[in-house]
C-alpha cells in the first residue's frame, strides 16, 4: 500500500528520529536510548536520562544541534554484528534497553512485546527463527540498533519541528521504568510544515474541550471522578441526535434493538475471555448477594446471552442487535482528556449471528453505511483489518477465522478502500474491521 513517495518520506522521518538521538546523546552523553520509530506525520525517540527532565524550554537547543549534524550531511553507513557481539555493544554502550532486546532477539528471535516495532531491532518483521545477526547504522558520532530504512545520508532529510514530550512506560508496562517520549514533525519541504503547522494552529480552535465549554456541552467534576463527562440539557439534545443518526442506518438493515445491564457476574468475563484482556475492568464485591461483579468493559457477552437464551434455527439467521449503550473502563487519570479518553464510553454497537456465506452481505451493509455516514459527516475513510496471530489466544477453529479474515478483506478490496492489516489486534472471538477516520485534529 505504499510508494515511492512515501518511502522517502518514511525513511526520512526514520533518519531524523536517530538524528534527534544523536543531538540528544551530545547534550546527555548518559543518554539511555528505547526505540524510536516513525509514527504518523513524524517520528519520536524513547530515551531515559535518569532525574534529568526535557522539557520544551529543551527544545530550541536540540533542535540546532540536530540542524547541525543535518549539515555535516553525515552519510547512514550500514553495518551488522553477531548476535552475541551486539550485547557486548550495549553493555559496553551502558544502553541497558538496547541489551533487553537483544537479549530477548537472541532467547527466542523476538522481543515478546507487541509496542516494540520490529524494524528498529535489526531484524525482519515477524522473524520468529533464531537471529545469528543484527543490523546498525551509523551517523556520524551516533551508532544505534535498527533495521532502516534510512535517508541517503543526514542532509537529505526533509523539514522538521519537535513537538512535544511526554512519559511512556518502557515496552508499555507500568512496572517497567518511565521513560521520556520526545515527538517531533517532519515533511519533504519546509512549505509542508509550515501548512502542518498552520493547520495545527486551526484545529485548536475547534477542539472539542474549548468548544464543549463554550458551547455549554458537556461538565466534569472533581466529586464525580475523572473521566466520567456529564452532558447539559444542550449536550443531551445534541447527544440524542447522534444517537438517532447513528441507528438508523441499521434500523434500515433489520438490526432490532435490545437493552442490558451496566453490570455482570465477574464471571461472564472470564468465560468470554475478557477478565484478561482489560486489566482496567471495574470490580466491585455485592455484600447481600457475595457476588463479585463488575461494570461491563464490552456488551458483547451480554447481546451472546440474548441470543443463546433459546434454540434457534438456521432459518432465523442474520439475527442483528443494536444497542447504544455506555462501557466503563477504570483508565489511569494521566491518560484522561476530554471525550476522547474517558472511563464511561457510549457506543453505538451491534452484533450480528450469522451463518458463513452470510458474512460477505453483511459486511457489505457495514461499509456502505459507514461510507455514506462519514460522508454526511464530511470524514474520509481508511480501514484496519485485525487478524488473528499463531498464537493460542484466540476462540473457534482456524479454518472459521480463514474463512472470516478472507472475506473482510475481500470486502475493503471490493470497495476500494485504503487499508492496512493488523496482525494480533484481532478480538478473541474473531477478526475486525476498523474504520479510521481523522477529524479537525
């Protein structure tokens, strides 16, 4: 799904993340260094410098230093290492989270964690065999682990900004030590960046907690908790009218409305397989009944419950549920804002039984109606398919997941919808298909 052009781009923004390390690595030689992989627009680079905090007073300073070694036009040599010659480099390095991964390349030919992106280890994607070698590259004053692809050398690197730092936990566990997260933006040209730029500034003026408060939409309060919004009279009307919106497309397919409990056994969770994969489920004991419950993190066992309550025959199939309904998830308050990250979510969700060959029309039905919704909305759509992995961690037979993931992905083709696949990301019950969709921001 890419070309030439975005290549470039690509390898681009990758040079620049290791040209950041490098200004980095000069300004805190003690610089312990994570990954730093391309993300959308830019680049970031994970990086522990102990007590010492960056902030964006940091920013100007680093910004002239990477400036500088862009100017040396310092060529990315390629180079590659044994294995166990490797972790000698990071011990001797003092890069302790560079000797992890390679330690665990070296243990079982991957680094286990799903956030680590494979190409900045040396290795090849999905590479689950023994690994003999890794790969450097070589910029100047500053060697690092990584696979590429890389700008012919530091000159050829396109216009960027640094944007802002945040935490992240190393490899995403909050056990692990806090590192600091350093972004930044970056394009082919500078008229790019500025229009980036510009079109940030912009979006600012419509974000939604600014105009939520203007427009008297919605409230949080301190004695209800963070992360669970309150809707005014007029933030209810305008809620009402999404609500409508987004059910009737369905309403018009057959999908018949249900209601269940914000409550469940602890139970239902752990037969679903769900009790593992939200860590943030709410738990509370029921002292009159000795229950354990919790408040629902997804309706889907609840709407299976519906459905399994009576025989049914193949005759009555598709049968579709609609509910728009509200989960809970008990979120870190650092990783709380506004209504896009909250611990009360409504969704506008539905569940379809079906039999095999009725899974194609279904999905046609979906992406039509998602199509033309989004279009109202003035939103253009890409997809994300979520297929299964090797592993165990999944429901039903493969031959059923084949014939699934084959057919949504028939479906974004038949479309001719951009798409990407997410190997992994798959729900424990079967593929998804994602709707991506970028707003004012």
């Amino acid at each position: 799904m890419s070309n030439n052009n975005t290549d470039k781009l690509y390898a681009m923004r990758h040079s620049l993340a290791h040209i950041m390390a490098t200004a980095i690595s000069k300004r805190w030689p003690d610089a312990k260094f994570g990954v730093g992989p391309v993300v959308e627009n830019g680049f970031y680079y994970d990086v522990d410098l102990g007590e010492k905090k960056i902030s964006e007073e940091d920013f100007a300073t680093l910004e002239e230093e990477m400036k500088t070694v862009i100017k040396a036009d310092y060529t990315f040599e390629k180079s590659e290492l044994e294995i166990d010659k490797a972790i000698k480099w990071a011990k001797d390095s003092n890069q302790p989270y560079k000797q992890e991964l390679l330690n665990d390349l070296k243990r079982s030919g991957t680094t286990i964690a799903k956030d680590i992106d494979s190409e900045e280890l040396g290795i090849e994607a999905g590479d689950q065999s023994e690994v003999d070698k890794v790969s450097f590259y070589k910029n100047g004053p500053f060697t690092d682990l990584c696979r590429g692809p890389h700008a012919e050398s530091t000159g050829k690197v396109g216009a960027f900004k640094l944007m802002r730092v945040s935490g992240a936990y190393w490899r995403g566990k909050e056990t692990n030590p806090q590192m600091q997260r350093v972004y930044g933006v970056a394009f082919e040209t500078e008229k790019e960046l500025r229009q980036y730029l510009n079109m940030l500034e912009e979006a600012k003026k419509r974000d939604h907690r600014k105009l939520g408060q203007e427009l008297d939409l919605f409230v949080f309060s301190p004695i209800i908790g963070s992360g669970l919004p309150m809707f005014t009279p007029k933030g209810t009307i305008l809620r009402q009218e999404i609500e409508r919106f987004a059910e009737s497309f369905r309403l018009n397919r057959g999908y018949q409305k249900v209601w269940i409990p914000h409550i469940a056994k602890i139970d239902t969770y752990k037969t679903s397989g769900h009790f593992e994969k939200f860590p943030e489920l709410l738990r509370f004991n029921s002292s009159e009944s000795g229950d354990e419950l919790a408040l629902k993190p997804v309706n889907c066992p609840h709407h299976t419950q519906i459905y399994a309550s009576k025989p049914r025959s193949y005759r009555d199939l598709p049968i579709k549920y609609l509910e728009t309904t509200t989960v809970y998830r008990d979120e870190k308050s650092g990783e709380l804002g506004g209504l896009n990250r909250v611990r009360a979510i409504t969704q506008d969700d539905s569940h379809v039984f079906c039999a095999d060959d009725q899974i194609e029309g279904i999905f046609s039905e979906l992406i039509e109606d998602a199509k033309k919704a989004y279009d109202q909305l003035g939103l253009h759509l890409s997809l994300r398919l979520s297929f299964r992995d090797d592993s165990d961690a999944y429901l039903g037979d493969i031959k059923t997941w084949n014939k699934a993931e084959n057919a949504i992905e028939l479906m974004a083709k038949k479309f001719n919808l951009e798409y990407e696949i997410g190997v992994g990301e798959a729900a424990i019950y079967g593929p998804k298909m994602d709707f991506m969709a970028t707003d004012a921001l």
